[in-house]
C-alpha cells in the first residue's frame, strides 16, 4: 500500500433527491459498507475492472447494446426469420 504522502484527497459533495438517496443507500448496504467514500471507492474499482477488462467503454457499450438485441432476435426467430438473422439480412 501506498504511503500517505502520496495519497491525494477528492472531496466530493452530491446532492441527491430521495430516489437516488434511497438508491445509493441499497447499494452501500447491500454492499455491507459504513461509509459513502468506501461505497464511492468501490464503485470506481469496479467499474475500472469492467473497463480494462472489457476493452474500453466503447466495448462495453457494444456489449451491453448486443444484450439488448438478444431478446428481439428470439423473437423474430419465433415468427420463423431466423434464417434471415442468420444470413446477416436483418440488420440491427
């Protein structure tokens, strides 16, 4: 870990409606955490993750459009166009 001095301090004020207060307080407690930073922490270091993992956030994108699809081609299969999904003449 590294030493204090080269820590840097990010002092952050948000302000919430209820919702996303009530959100943000699922989260931390689902997440079994006491305070916001550490909520706030483990969010960056997750997503982080997700990012460098996953490519970047264009992938991520992409990926997440792709799931989106997913249902909608079931569908057209069950109308019997799977055929044309799998030739690539449907285009999304």
């Amino acid at each position: 870990m590294k030493n204090l001095e080269s820590k840097k301090v990010l002092s952050l004020r948000v302000v919430m409606d209820d919702e996303f207060e009530d959100k943000f307080n699922k989260v931390k407690n689902e997440l079994g955490l006491n305070s916001n930073a550490e909520v706030v922490r483990f969010l960056v270091h997750r997503f982080y993750k997700e990012i460098t993992e996953k490519g970047g956030l264009f992938n991520i994108f992409i990926l997440k459009m792709l799931y989106g699809i997913n249902p909608l081609v079931e569908f057209l299969k069950t109308l019997g166009m799977d055929t044309l999904i799998t030739y690539g003449l449907i285009f999304f």
